[in-house]
C-alpha cells in the first residue's frame, strides 16, 4: 500500500507542475507520465478516469496544506475536542505572524502548489463533491470559530469564517498580481509584515484586543 501511496503522490506532484504553468488543458494522463518521468500508461494505471486524476491531486494539495499549518502550529482542521484555555492578545499577534508567514511561504516556494489549488478551485465550481478538501474544508472554519470565540469576538461563527475567507482573498490578491503594485515583493521581511498586519487588523476589528 505505501508503495502505491507514493508512486500516487510523485503523479500528483507532476500533475501540480503541470497545472500551475498551464491550467487544466495541460492535464493530461500522458504530460503527467511525461513529467514525472515514468513509462507511458502508468498515470492511467493508478488514476484510470481524468475526474481520478483530479482527485488525486486535490488531495495531495489538502495533505500538503495540512502539513505546512501542523509545523506551523496553526489550526490544521480537526476539530477540538473542546474549547481551548481563553487567548489573549499576544496569542492573536503570534497567531497573525504565523498566518504571515505562511501566506508569504505560499506565495514564494509554495506558489506551483497555490497555483495548482486555484485552477482546481475552478474545477470545483463545477464538482462541488472537491470543494471541502480544496478549500481546507469545514474543519478549518471550526478552528478559527473557536479562537475566535476563546479571543472574545462577538460572533465567532460567522467571523470564523469571514477570517478563512478573508486569509484566503489575500493569498488569491497577492498571487495574481492585483495587489503587488503597493505591496511588498513576496519573500521578503516587508511582505511577510504586510501579510501580518492585515491578519492582525482584522482579529483585532473581530475582537477587540
């Protein structure tokens, strides 16, 4: 099984390259053979139909998503068992830091992967069955309703979610160019200040602290 797990992981990872330079015309069974350098038929071996394909990719995206925000100590989607001791405002300025950050790393060494998230968000449009695993799912929601709520923020349901989208748009803004004119270039002390900031006004607009 492991065996399978990883040859399904490396067609992903050549099936995200091929997706962040050319979008989903450039998916194809035979280009993913092609750039992970393995003999021709083997994607359609393991991913028979193009919607396996899609799938398989969706899913490497969310596993790796999931990595970067457990090594990150932020919320990965699994939700609390029960609510969390109360935050105080140093708590949100180390969490803003982290979402900074890790914004900054999705538009720098993880940007073939945010790339290759976008293009599926599209596809999703169309399978709405994708959209929960691509677009970090429910689970995530949960958590930021419940740090939130332990911040004290009036309404932490709809916030929760309002963050997520909000964390979300700034991603999406900085990769596609639209916000790059003012902002600072993206891997840089400035950009990740940047990102921070816009974090931390909104848990603070959300909060209070």
């Amino acid at each position: 099984m492991a065996g399978r797990e990883d040859r399904v992981a490396r067609l992903a990872d050549a099936a995200v390259e091929l997706l962040a330079e050319g979008g989903m015309r450039a998916l194809t069974h035979r280009a993913v053979d092609a750039r992970a350098g393995v003999p021709t038929g083997t994607t359609s071996a393991y991913l028979r139909t193009r919607a396996a394909l899609i799938e398989a990719v969706v899913q490497r995206l969310a596993d790796l998503d999931r990595a970067d925000l457990a090594v990150r100590d932020l919320p990965t989607g699994a939700s609390p068992p029960e609510p969390g001791p109360p935050l105080d405002a140093e708590d949100l300025d180390r969490l803003a830091t982290g979402v900074g950050a890790l914004l900054d790393r999705w538009l720098t060494t993880g940007r073939t992967r945010s790339l290759a998230r976008y293009a599926c968000l599209l596809e999703a449009v169309h399978r709405p069955e994708l959209r929960p695993v691509l677009a970090h799912g429910t689970g995530l929601r949960v958590q930021a309703r419940d740090l939130l709520a332990r911040a004290g923020a009036a309404d932490p349901r709809r916030q929760g979610d309002q963050l997520v989208a909000f964390v979300d748009g700034l991603l999406f803004d900085r990769l596609v160019g639209a916000g790059t004119l003012s902002a600072p270039a993206s891997g840089t002390p400035e950009s990740r200040a940047d990102l921070t900031a816009a974090v931390r006004a909104l848990l603070r607009a959300f909060t209070g602290r």
